[in-house]
C-alpha cells in the first residue's frame, strides 16, 4: 500500500457535440461514439498505441450485446488493445462516478493514468421484444420435443410482437423523470419565470463559451456537427414563455420542453493522472479531484424528491473536507431540469429542511448564482445521460485552470434511482 | 362440524360453472362444515407467475398473500356446495384480512383448513367471512378472512352487523402510479386461477352487472404489499378493505404511508379519485 494518497490530475478531456435525439447521431450507436470520443481524446494528448492504466466508461441506455462496449471502444480505438476497461452504470451519475473511479485508483497508487467517460443514445436505443414473447421465445430454446416447441409457439399472440421501446419511467414509480421533477418543483414552489431564466442563462453562457473558443480543446466534431445542435444562442425569455408545460398538471405545470432537457445523443471522456505521469509526459494539469460523496432518497415511501439526492450528499462532502458551501468559486450543478437546479438551491437555503432532511443546525445557504454553470448545462448542451458527467468534469477543470491556481469547484449530479454524485475539483 | 379432507385440489373452473348453475333457490345458515388439504407445497411454476404478475421478488418464501391462493379453490368449493346459503356469483370481496406469523418457506408442506363464519347484516345484504388457516408440522403459520357481501341477501336472525371498513390516516402522498392494462384480470386468473368470469372480459364481466371487466382485490392487495418489499418484517398483520371496483383499464395510484408500527395504503382512480383499496400494514406483536 501506499504511505499516502495523491490526489488525482485532471489533465484535459474530449467530447464530441451533442445531438438532438433523432437527428445527426441517429445512425450512430454508443460504440460508435464512444470510440470517436476516445480517439479525439488520444488525438489531442498523443495517446495513440499507449496502454492506460484503465478505461471507465459507461452508457445508461445500453443493447445487451454491448456487455463489453467500454472494452469494445477501447478495442476499435488508437488506444494500446492492452488497455483494460470496464463499464459502470449509476444513471446519470455515471460519468462523473467513473472519474471518481479513475481518480480513486490514481490516488491509490493502482494506476497511473486512467481515462472516465460515458455515452448515450437515446436514437439508437435498444428496443426490446415484447416480454410475453421474450418469455415464448426463452421456453421455444429450451424446449427438446415437437410437443414442447409447439406448446410454446401456441402461445404467440398478435399484439406480442409489438416491440417494447424503452421508456424514460421510474421502475417503482411507474412515473417518469419529468414527472417526478414536477412534484419536487410544485412543493418547493419552483416559478415559471425563474425556470425559463435559467434555461436563458444557460444557452447564453454556452454560446458565449462556444464564440470565445473555450470549447476548442473540449470539443471534437463529429458526424458533421461541431456544436451541440440543442444551443439556441438568439433565444429569449419571451420565445421560453410561449412554450407549453409538458410535465405536471393545471395551474401548477410550469416544465416545458424549454427549461427541461431533451433526449440527447453524445459521449464524452476524461483523462486522469498522477502529477509525476502529466510532468512525465509533457501534459498540463487544469485541476485535482479533491473528493466525491454519492447519496441516495427514499423516492418512493420516503417523501423525498427522485433527484435531491445531491442535496444530501454535499454537506457530507462539505463537513469531510471543512468547507462550507460559499467556499467555491464556481459551482456545476446538473440541469436535468432548470426546476431541478433551482429546487437544490432553495432547499440548502432553507433552515427547516436542512435540519429535518439533512440534520444541520444552520442552513448551508445561498450561493453566488453568478458562479452557477458559467459555461452553460444540461438544458443548453442537451444531456446524454452517461456522458454528462464527463463533459461537466472537463469544463469545470479548464474554467478552475484558467482563473489561476488555488480555485475551487462543485460538481452536482442527480441521476435516476434516487440516487447522487457530487465532487470537489480544485486547480 | 363436519370437516372434509380432500385428496386434491378442487378445480376452480367447474366450481365456478357449478355454483352458478346452482345459484337460485339458496338460503338458510352457514354449514357447519371445514373442508381441508393436507401436504400441500407450492408449485414453483406457478408462484415464479403469481410473483411476476404481482411484482414480488421472487425468493425462498412465500409472498404475504401467496397461501391465499391454496387455500381459495377450497373455499369456492365450500361456496359452490349447494348447502351454502348464498350464491357465489355476484359475490364481492370487501375485506381481506390476514395474519402471518412468520414467514413461510417455498418447500414447506402446508395443512390448509378453511370454513365459513359470522353470517353479518350490511345495509347492501349481508356479508360473510371465509377463513383459512394454514399450518406447518402443526403449528398455525397464516390465517386469512375474507369477507364476501352478497347484495340484496339478507343475514339470518340476531346476526351481527357487517364489519368491512379499515381506519386509514391521511394519504397524500403518492408512491407510484400503475397502468392497469385490460389484461390485467387474465394475467392475475392465469396465475392465481381465480378465474370467476368478472375478471376475465368486458362481455363475462357485462353478464354480471359490472360496465368492463375489474381486476381482482387480491391483485390490487398483493401489488400493494409488493411495492412494500423488503421494507415489512416476517410476521405481519395486513388488513385490506376494497373499495369501488378497479374497471380495467385504468391508471391508479397507490399512496403509501409509514405510521407506528407499519404502514397504512391506498389505491385510488389517478382522474376520478375514486377508492378501490384502503388498508393497513402492521408488525405482529
């Protein structure tokens, strides 16, 4: 064992634009991505027949025959084929779950380098057959006699052979993510307005970004884009008002398709490393991944909302590693939803639910909304689920690196399930 | 008491097409007569179908509702027989209550005894109670009763009154929303082999005074307990009563919500509101 942990370095990462589902990725599967992704990352770091320490990527929406599809991307890559990998899947926490991954190895003294990443399709998703005919079909394999095989096949129906496309729907819940987001909005009393302007800001900070070429050496294009094609840099919050709320009920529906984000296609990487392996190689370091803490709600019989889990797991991170929430520069928080953001905000401000909920006897308190996704989120870029938390680890250390040394930011990531991934970046 | 025990299970679809041949001309007290099965073990086909259609994981016991299922052909037999006072079609289960000691393992061999009781004056008819006890190498391991209201039937003299409500506390907030498909009562008859024909189709249903065809309580009671899993101990009291019929399709909602010493549910109509399931999940002391 080592005599003591090093903190991982964010040396750089890649992504490709992300699309609008159906749209310019829709012949492109998650391997197809991924491996795209992944070579623009060893394009750019001079990787190309290296062996890493290891790949972690991983894909929510995943067809069973890409079990492997990390090992497989890595396989179709410039990569050295004696580079190891896996998959991970917490939702949308997977990429940010698998630089924690990465980076707990490099602290540990496994690995030197790694690379996290993730990927999604929501075109080329992996429909299903029907489970009555799923069923049919498993008991036709197994059957041994012509009885057997024609007892089985007696039992085909019609309307079996409707495929079963995969929906976006809590499996406990039967309720879909969007509504689920406007139950927490209505009890926190989430307002239209506040929610289109964040969905403003959001596009406005990522156009910005784009014009003044901050994404030159996070982007690689693909397929013909080379910006994500959900940006609408000239809209307005009169434009955001038209639209229609398409989560929720009655007077209190306040999610439209302009302040959630849509389904997305995109994939995204990471590369990691110890400070001796970026000095050995000539590469920068933008930040360290001082900490992560995941966290998990009760979203079923427990009252809690399906995406505040990061509201829980922050102030774990904070009281691990002395901080308080005003100690950050920049703060990236995960617009699943614009209320979804807003929602996070609102309750570490409030003393009741802080102590209630999380057991603190002061609230954590507001922050700095001019420090809030600086460089735009989800609702701008759009939000491949497993490629998210790449994308926001990558922008988060070239915005820490470029403001000079000592700067400090917090990565917060719902994801489904319940479930949470926060971290601390510092340059 | 006259107690029978019977060799094997009674087959459900003659006894329903009996008891409905033999509907009219019933009347008179409830028999004095215990029908039972000894040895029985679950079938692991059918509890891994029973398990799937109502959502329970499935493990090395039995689901809390599962002994239901053995012990009910015997109840309809008891029903069915012409010596019963009412008749089983148009019969409606209003309440479920059952007791599990403990829990009951997948292998084990169960003594099932069943019998009628509390003949009851409701103010739609009148309500009986079928019991069921079920026992392992002697020991009583699960009890259940269900209490059928047979409208317009009228309780013998001095009956006690119906007892067919269950307290529940505020329910407001929503666990889960269920898209109960039209095949719901064909999916839960296939497995359970209920198969009384105001489940199976609008048209079997329509020839028994309901609009469409209604999902079965026990469904309704075992879904319920299923979202619950891992979250009720061993021994549990679970006590349901059923509410408007659940026409098929429909979207409900089940509300969950933790009270001292358990839970207490409900499942209502997602548009209308409208009750079809209020009930109680308590630890057994």
């Amino acid at each position: 064992m080592p005599a003591q942990f090093r903190k991982a370095a964010i040396v750089g990462g890649n992504r490709i634009p992300f699309a609008r589902a159906n749209g310019a990725y829709a012949r492109a599967g998650n391997q197809d991505m991924l491996t795209a992704t992944l070579d623009g990352l060893v394009a750019r770091f001079g990787l190309q027949g290296q062996t890493v320490g290891e790949v972690a990527a991983g894909a929510v929406l995943k067809h069973s025959r890409d079990f492997n599809l990390t090992r497989e991307s890595v396989l179709g890559s410039r990569l050295s084929a004696a580079t190891p990998s896996y998959d991970v899947q917490q939702a949308c926490g997977t990429g940010l779950e698998t630089a924690v991954l990465v980076a707990n190895k490099i602290a540990l003294g496994q690995i030197e380098c790694g690379i996290a990443g993730g990927v999604d399709t929501a075109s080329d998703a992996p429909i299903a057959v029907n489970e009555d005919l799923r069923r049919m079909l498993i008991s036709l394999g197994s059957a041994k006699t012509v009885q057997q095989r024609l007892k089985a096949l007696s039992g085909i129906r019609p309307g079996q052979l409707l495929p079963e496309v995969p929906r976006n729907v809590e499996p406990r819940t039967g309720l879909s993510m969007g509504e689920h987001a406007a139950i927490t909005a209505r009890e926190w009393e989430i307002g239209r307005e506040e929610q289109d302007q964040l969905a403003l800001r959001s596009h406005q900070n990522l156009a910005a970004a784009y014009d003044r070429g901050f994404f030159d050496d996070l982007v690689t294009p693909f397929l013909g884009l080379t910006r994500d094609d959900n940006l609408r840099p000239d809209t307005s919050l009169e434009k955001l008002a038209t639209l229609r709320p398409v989560f929720g009920a009655g007077e209190s529906a306040t999610m439209t398709a302009g302040n959630s984000t849509p389904l997305t296609d995109g994939a995204s990487a990471v590369l990691l490393a110890s400070d001796e392996w970026a000095a050995a190689h000539d590469l920068p370091v933008l930040a360290h991944l001082v900490d992560a803490q995941t966290a998990a709600v009760d979203h079923v019989h427990g009252g809690e909302g399906l995406l505040m889990a990061p509201v829980h797991a922050v102030p774990v991170l904070l009281a691990r590693n002395g901080l308080t929430l005003q100690d950050f520069d920049f703060y990236e928080v995960h617009e699943a939803f614009a209320s979804t953001v807003l929602a996070t905000l609102r309750a570490w401000e409030n003393p009741g639910y802080c102590k209630e909920r999380l057991g603190l006897d002061t609230p954590l308190g507001p922050i700095d909304r001019s420090r809030l996704n600086v460089h735009g989120s989800s609702l701008a870029t759009g939000h491949p689920f497993a490629a998210t938390g790449g994308r926001i680890v990558a922008t988060l250390a070239k915005t820490l690196s470029e403001a000079g040394p000592g700067k400090r930011g917090l990565i917060s990531v719902c994801a489904a399930g319940g479930q949470g991934v926060v971290a601390v970046l510092e340059s | 008491m006259v107690r029978t025990v019977l060799s094997e299970t009674p087959a459900l679809p003659a006894l329903f097409a009996r008891a409905t041949l033999s509907a009219r001309g019933r009347g008179g007290d409830l028999p004095d007569t215990r029908l039972a099965r000894e040895g029985v073990v679950a079938d692991p086909a059918q509890l891994a179908g029973y398990a799937r259609v109502c959502r329970f994981p499935l493990g090395d016991t039995l689901p809390v509702t599962f002994p239901h299922l053995l012990a009910f052909p015997l109840q309809v037999a008891l029903m069915a027989d012409r010596a019963f006072p009412l008749a089983l079609p148009g019969l409606v289960h209003v309440r479920n209550r059952i007791e599990a000691v403990r829990s009951i393992g997948v292998g084990e061999a169960l003594d099932l005894e069943v019998w009628a009781e509390r003949f009851a004056r409701h103010r739609g008819g009148a309500t009986v109670d079928l019991r069921a006890s079920v026992s392992a190498g002697g020991e009583e391991v699960w009890r259940g009763r269900s209490t059928y209201l047979a409208r317009g039937a009228q309780a013998p003299e001095g009956a006690p009154d119906a007892d067919v409500d269950v307290e529940v506390g505020v329910l407001d907030r929503i666990a889960a929303q269920w898209q109960v498909h039209d095949d719901a009562g064909r999916r839960y008859a296939k497995v359970s082999g209920d198969v009384n024909p105001i489940h199976l189709s609008g048209l079997t249903a329509k020839a028994f005074g309901f609009k469409r065809a209604i999902a079965h309580g026990m469904w309704v009671k075992a879904r319920a307990l299923a979202a619950l899993s891992g979250r009720l101990p061993d021994a549990v009291d679970v006590d349901v009563a059923f509410r408007k019929p659940l026409l098929l399709p429909s979207t409900v909602l089940l509300a969950t919500e933790q009270v001292e010493g358990g839970w207490d549910l409900a499942v209502r109509n997602a548009s209308a509101g409208t009750e079809h399931l209020l009930g109680t999940v308590r630890a057994r002391r």
